[in-house]
C-alpha cells in the first residue's frame, strides 16, 4: 500500500525504532508511548485490520504471537503485559495497517473500556 505510514516503515523509508524482524513480521516502539514499554507489532502483508484475517492470511497472526513472546522476553516482561488491537472506528483503529500493541514494564489498569 503506497500510502500506508507502517508499509513505509517496514520498507525504511519512515525511521523507527525496531526491536524485532523477521521474514513476516516487523515491531518497533511506538511513538507515542502508553506505558514504560510500548511496542507495535505487524505483518510486513499489509492486512488493513483484523475484519480483514481471513483463512488465506491467518498464519501471519500466528507468527505476530511467536514474535511477541519473543519480544516480551527480549524487553524483560516477566511479570506480563497486555496485548491490544483496535480494530476500525469503533475500535478506535488510527492506523489502517493491521497492528497488536505490547503494552508493559508497569501494572496496568484493569478497565479495558
Ligand atoms: P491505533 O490507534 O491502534 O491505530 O494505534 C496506532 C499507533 O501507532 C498509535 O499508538 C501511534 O502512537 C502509533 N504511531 C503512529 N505513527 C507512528 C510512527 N511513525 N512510529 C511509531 N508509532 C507510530
Ligand atoms: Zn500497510
């Protein structure tokens, strides 16, 4: 997707600050972080959102949750963390690539909204 911010970020053409990659998947920091550690995880496939798995393009969700274990121990989680992702508008989805935030290094609220 030309006009996609996270293509261009898998592509390098917008810096970010990555801490995984692997042949399907791609995390960095995000920008604007909720917690201690906030990390965004995505296909390099550009999936607009989760309405949009289906059963041709699912595996990429089970290597997305490979890599955030991964991850989580490479940021020294152990205590755990929380796993979003928005999905459209009322989902308050910003981003139109699909996405699953790590979220923690703190105790986290309870409430989800
Ligand atoms: P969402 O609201 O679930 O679509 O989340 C999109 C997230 O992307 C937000 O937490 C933003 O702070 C983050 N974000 C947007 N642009 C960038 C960027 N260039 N680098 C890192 N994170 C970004
Ligand atoms: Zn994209």
């Amino acid at each position: 997707m030309d006009d996609c911010i996270f293509c261009k970020i898998i592509k390098g053409e917008i810096p970010s600050t990555k801490v995984y990659e692997d042949a399907s998947v791609y995390a960095f920091r995000d920008i604007h972080p909720m917690a201690p550690v906030h990390i965004l995880v995505v296909p390099k496939e550009h999936i607009a959102c989760a309405d949009d798995i289906n059963d041709d393009n699912c595996v990429c969700v089970a290597r997305i949750f490979a890599a955030i274990a991964k991850i989580a121990k490479q940021e020294g989680l152990t205590n755990g963390y929380r796993v979003i992702n928005n999905c459209g508008r009322d989902g308050c989805q910003s981003v139109k690539h699909l996405h699953f935030h790590i979220l923690g290094g703190k105790q986290l609220p309870e409430n989800m909204g």
